[in-house]
C-alpha cells in the first residue's frame, strides 16, 4: 500500500466525524469552532498498523469468505468490539450474523434442452446453453412464450406479462430493462425469476446480453463456464424454477421462431424499446441441474449504546467489507490490505474512539462478509435479517478502499480518482444520499480539522 501511514490516519480521523453532513451544513466563516475533541487522539498509526498487519497476514489466507480461516479475522474484529465497550448484535447477543450461501457449479453432464416443434424435434447439451446459480434443480416442460424483458412492476406502470397467460409455460426472457425503468427499484417479484413465478411460469429461458453472447463465441468459454462457481445468498435460492441461458446459436433460433432477428432484437434491447409478449410455437423440456454445497459465514456487528435516552434508539452506522479473495491455485496470497483492510481497520479504529466518549445516539458497527462475491452480507442483513430495524439508522457510512491517496503531482491516469490526505471521496453519493450528494464540493467533501470538531461535537 503506497503512503499508507499518513493517510489511514487523516482518513479515519475525518471520516470518524464526517458522517453528521447528513444532518448538519457547516459554514466555518460564521461559526467559532470548538477545540478538536481529545479522543481523536486515540486513532494512531500504531494501532491502524496493528489491524492492518494482522488482516493482511498470510495466516488468513486473504481472508475469503468460504475459506475455514476466515474466521479468525472474524473472532479478532469482535474480541475487539467486546472489549471496547460494545455489545453483540448478532442473533444470540453475541457479535455473530451468521448466514448460509449455497455455492453452485453447472452439472453439465445431467442438464439438458429438448425443443418440439411442428415436424422437429431437438436436442442440445451444455454449451448450446448455460447455468448460472440462480435455477431450481429439476425439470420444466411447456409452451414457449416471449415476455420482452420479464418485468411486471405495477409501481412503474410497465408490464410485460400483461395480457398474455404464462401459467405452466416456459417463458423466453431478454436482458436489461426497457426505458423509463429505474432498475434499482424493481422489488423480489417485478423481475426474473421471481416475475416468471408470480405470473406462474413453469421455467425460464434467458437471452444473454450482446456482451454476453460475444464472449461465449470465444475459445475455452466452455471450459471456463463449467468450471465456474457461483455463491449466493441461501435465502436467494429459494423457490425458483428452472432456468437456462441460451447460447448464440438457440438464442438465434428461438428468437427467429419468434419473428425477431437477432440483430435488430439487440438493437431494441440497446435502446430500451419495447417488445410485444407473443407466444411461440416450440414447446421446451428443461432440465437444469447445479451441484450444490452449503456453507455458513458471518458478519460481525456490535453496538455502543447511546447516552441520551431519546436518541439511543437511532443509530449511526459505521460499516466496511472485512472479506477478500480466495488463495490461487497455486498457493498465491492476495492480502486485501486496501480492499478492505484499510476500511476494516479505519472502522475498528473509530469504534475504538467513540467508546472513549460515547455520542448521544447509538453506534452500530458492521463488518461485512461475502462483498467480493455479491454483497451478500450486506444484502443478507438488509433484505432479511436487519440486526437494527432499517427505520432507526440515521446514516451509513461505509468505507472502502482508503490505502491510498494521490501525491503531490501524480497525473497517473490509474489515479485520477485518488484524493489528497485531507479529502474523503464519497462514492456514489448522488444515488444513495441526496444530502451528502449536496454537501460535496466537486466528487470530495473536503472537512478542515477544524471543521471536523464541529462536526463531532454536533454529532454528541
């Protein structure tokens, strides 16, 4: 990590105290700033060394999250929360969240399509189609139908499923969304698979993306797709049904048996354009099946109780990936120091500060696992299990990636989106938080030390 010293410790103490942006417009020219509290002075470079050297060890392996020795980064973050004052969050008091992810891998040699049409039949293997994680093991037989881009969400008055009867069908999917769609907000059962299931589809066939079908023409992508694991969510696995992705010679095929022609079917998916739903005379037989092995994980989370008894039941949340990479095939460590050992330790060290003087509301520290494969431990605790219920938290920040900052004059193009050691960069603030999203000069909110004092005592 370049510079690390200096800027871990400008970072987390900024940070520490920045989050009240949320809450507070600060206008230092018409304000007497306080003196920058004592308890800062408990974020040195000496305890951020300590976590960081300890995270990036080779003894964790890279701290992957299905590996066996993740857990003793785990049982280190919480020692720590323990004896600073904190409280488990997890489901009995102690620091643990724990979940189940279900790793897959394509069976290639039981999975099969079978298509029947008038006068023909035919069949295809592995290859012809792929699998991702997200199917039903099993079988699913029906009418072909197309449904345009799956989605049905009556909150944004679009749905493809209308006026056109899936139920015990197959139905033939394009990618993306068409437009006046925001994505981000399509719940569970207005999209894929959980749509198809609403609607009561018996299985699905999924028309990859034109970036998708140009790199399954390329050598090996066979080979790399069979060998390829995917991790999800447990929860996420529930109750699906079968589902197939077409290669480019099925997608071709069954899109022609459609009346679409594959260029200028990409063409309408590339503007977000409509499709009109229409039934296909080929009835489909899919068999889809995955190896399946489960696995429990956890993420840590603590909470430091705050003093004033009617804002302690607010929380202020301070979060960050404490998961990185699985160890190579040969044996290659990759240590995550920056990603995110530098977020975990600047977390762990800020806990650490506000025990010394705790703040009015409540603290609630996270510390993710499974971010490199999905973000599923941030999603397993918002989506199913919040450790705190979602409309008590007051503001997030999570912090990521923080082990580097620019030098004076580096106009690396690689580095054009560092920041100095006296910035922090807030990254997708305009989607997230409206106020912090304001509150930026340009892509950094830049917070003076003196600025900082301010901010901190507001936040008590």
């Amino acid at each position: 990590m370049k510079h690390t010293k200096s800027f871990l410790v400008a970072v987390v103490f900024y940070v520490a105290v920045a989050f009240s942006v949320c809450t507070y417009a600060v206008t230092p020219s018409s304000v007497v700033l306080p003196s920058v509290p004592t308890t800062v002075d408990a974020i040195t470079p000496e305890e951020l060394r300590m976590h960081l050297q300890f995270l990036a060890s080779p003894e964790l392996g890279g701290r992957y999250t299905l590996a066996p020795n993740f857990a003793i980064a785990t049982r280190y973050l919480a020692a720590h929360l323990e004896a600073y004052g904190f409280h488990g969050a997890g489901e009995h008091n102690d620091f643990l969240q724990t979940f189940q992810v279900v790793s897959t891998r394509a069976d290639t040699a039981k999975s099969s399509l079978e298509l029947t049409s008038p006068g023909k039949e035919s069949a295809y293997h592995f290859g012809d189609f792929y699998m991702n994680g997200l199917t039903a093991n099993g079988y699913a037989q029906g009418q072909i139908v197309f449904v345009g881009y799956g989605v049905s969400a009556a909150s944004q008055q679009h749905d493809d499923y209308a006026g056109v009867d899936v139920k015990g069908k197959i139905v033939m999917i394009a990618p993306g969304a068409p437009a006046g769609i925001d994505a981000s907000r399509l719940g569970e059962n207005e999209e894929g698979q959980g749509a198809a299931r609403a609607h009561g589809a018996a299985g699905i066939l999924q028309v990859p993306s034109q970036r998708t079908l140009d790199f399954m023409k390329n050598k090996g992508f066979q080979e790399r797709a069979a060998a390829r694991e995917s991790v999800r969510l447990a929860r996420e696995t529930e109750g699906l049904v079968p589902m197939l992705t077409l290669g480019p010679a099925l997608a071709e095929e069954l899109l022609g048996d459609a009346g679409l022609d594959l260029k200028q079917f990409y063409e309408t998916v590339s503007r977000k354009q409509n499709f009109k739903a229409r039934q296909i005379n080929v009835t489909a037989k899919i068999g889809a099946f995955m190896q399946l092995t489960r696995t429990t994980t956890q993420n840590v989370a603590g909470i430091l109780e705050g003093t004033d008894p009617a804002l302690r039941n607010e929380y202020v949340v301070f979060s960050a990936h404490y998961d990185h990479l699985k160890t190579g095939p040969s044996g290659e460590i990759y240590p995550g120091a920056d990603d995110d050992g530098s977020g975990t330790t600047a977390v762990l060290s800020i806990a650490h500060a506000m025990s010394l003087s705790r703040p009015k509301r409540s603290v609630l520290v996270m510390f993710h696992a499974g971010e490199e494969l999905g973000l599923l431990g941030s999603e397993y605790n918002t989506d199913y299990a919040p450790v705190v219920p979602l409309d008590k938290l007051v503001a997030d920040l999570n912090i990521d990636m923080i082990g580097r900052s620019k030098p004076a004059g580096d106009k690396e193009m690689e580095d054009e989106h560092l920041t100095d050691a006296n910035s922090v960069y807030l990254v997708g603030s305009n989607r997230i938080s409206r106020e912090l999203h304001e509150d930026q000069r340009g892509n950094e909110f830049r917070v003076s030390k003196a600025e900082a004092g301010l901010l901190l005592q507001r936040s008590q």
